[in-house]
C-alpha cells in the first residue's frame, strides 16, 4: 500500500503569500491542507476514524527523535442528529469497547510523529485543541475525508485496481496496520492492547494474517532452544580451568580404587612422621680401632 504521507501530498492547497512553516491564523476555520496526517495516525497508529478525528495536541508525545505516544481517550462516531441531544452528527463519547473513562496509550513510530508535527506547525489546531477540524472549525467529516481518500486512491491505483476492493475505505488502513504488525512476528496481546481489541477478536478477525508462518514460528523455537542448551552446557560446578574428567566411582558412597590408593599413602606418610627410622650404626675398621678410633689422616 502506498504510504499516506506521499499519496496525500498533491492535496494541499495553499493560498497566495501562505508561510507553509507556520500556521495560517487568518483560515483557522478553512479545513486542513492535507489529511496526510489524519491518514497517518489510521495506518501508522491503527487508529480508529473516530479516534483521529477526536485527537488533541494535549494528546500528543511529539519529541524531535524516536517514537512518540498518542493517549486516547475519547472519540467522536458519527451518529443520526436525533440521538445526539444537540443537534449535532457528532457526539463525543469513551472508547469503543471500553469502560466510560478508559485510556489507551498507543506508541507511534518517528513517521508519524514527524507527520504529525508537520501538521501542527502548519495548521495549528481548533480553539478546542483539536488537530483535525472541518470546514467550519468542527469536527472532520466523514464526507470531506472520504472524497480525499477516492480521490487520491484512483490517481494512485490507477482505473484497473481502483474498481477492486482493494483499501476501498479509509477504515482499510487500520486493518493493513495491524495486519503489518502481527505479520512482523509481534506479540498478540501487545497488538490487541494498542489496537484495543481483546485479543480473542483480533485473532478472530486477522487470523489470516499469522496463516502460512510455520517457517517463522520453527526458527523462533529453534533460536529459543539452541540458547538455552548453550545456557546448560556453560553451567558446571568447580573451577572453570579444571579439566573435567568423568569418574563415576567418586560419585558413589563405596570407597573405590583410587580412594583406597590415596587412603593408602596416607596412612603411610603418618606411619613414617610417628616412627622415624633410627639411625645406622658407625662401622669402623681394625686400623681404626687402633688407633683409638680416630682416623690417621692418609
């Protein structure tokens, strides 16, 4: 799929003299140059529509390098003007599936985090804080996105592929993400948890996407395994420079060869420590005895 930021790029329409480093204060109501952003935080955060549609700069972890965190908790479905109580198509509400003041944080890789500091810098947000707002300062609707999205997705296909089904809703982008990243071999609870999914649901929807990885999950184990074989072989006890030499009688509880060898010598050197051998007599000759016993010098 071709990536937001670069689909959506023609789409930007900038008046005469506008400064594209800073916010246009003069069309704070005008809709946003380009949805680049929007689409982003769908494919890139696996955002919902109703969840991007409702994100605040306050919302925002934006650092100039690395990823970045999106805190989400509210979103803005669009519903029929009868049930909403104001009159208008939108009503904030909690997270879908979540308990009433439920927060979900979701990490964004740099590409998003740069998308959406871009956006910022160049259409500031609504006087709620807003990122994304629709004609008239509300909030973006499903109409305006939609024929951005058709639009652009027919210049980029081209006729033959635009009469599939193929990412035929933005909604579709969503799915690509998280396909992508359960292709890329993450953890399913992790990818529930961001996505906001029980992970029950998310292997019941996507369970085409971890189909045909018998490759990838055998190389998982074998890497699994042969580290820790390596980890058991390492383990030995005594001294890392003695040489290992398998004696299995010097394991057992009966005395064998060697030990009675050394009990042996043992047993030896303290007979020899306690009995010193008594010193031989002097042998001494006839001339010797002669002389008185001492030696005549020759």
């Amino acid at each position: 799929m071709a990536d937001p930021g670069r689909a959506f790029a023609g789409q930007r329409r900038r008046s005469a003299g506008y400064r594209h480093d800073r916010p246009d204060r003069r069309h704070a109501s005008a809709p946003t140059g380009s949805p680049a952003a929007f689409f982003g935080c769908l494919y890139y955060g696996a955002l919902r529509p109703e969840e991007a549609i409702a994100l605040c700069l306050a919302d925002c972890y934006l650092p100039a390098r690395g990823w970045g965190m999106l805190t989400l908790t509210r979103a803005v479905p669009r519903t029929a003007k009868a049930w909403t109580g104001t009159g208008s198509s939108y009503e904030q509400r909690g997270l879908k599936h979540r308990p009433e003041g439920s927060v979900r944080t979701v990490p964004i890789p740099p590409v998003l985090v740069a998308m959406l500091r871009h956006h910022y810098r160049c259409y500031s947000t609504a006087p709620d804080g807003r990122l994304f707002r629709g004609a008239r300062g509300g909030p973006l609707s499903e109409s305006s996105y939609g024929r951005t999205w058709h639009t652009a997705r027919s210049q980029a296909f081209g006729p033959a592929t635009a009469a599939t089904t193929l990412a035929r809703r933005p909604y579709d982008l969503r799915h690509a993400a998280l396909s992508l990243w359960l292709n890329a071999g993450a953890a399913p609870a992790q990818i529930a948890q961001r996505a906001g999914h029980s992970i029950t649901m998310l292997l019941a929807v996507y369970t085409h996407c971890i189909d045909g990885q018998d490759d990838i999950t055998n190389r998982q184990i074998e890497r699994a395994l042969n580290a820790r074989n390596r980890t058991r072989h390492r383990t030995a006890s005594g001294s890392a420079n003695r040489r290992y030499r398998p004696d299995p009688v010097r394991h057992m509880s009966v005395p064998g060869p060697h030990s009675r060898a050394r009990t042996a010598a043992r047993q030896a050197l303290r007979a020899h420590s306690q009995n010193p051998p008594v010193p031989s007599p002097t042998i001494v000759s006839a001339d010797q005895s002669t002389s008185g016993g001492q030696r005549q010098p020759s």
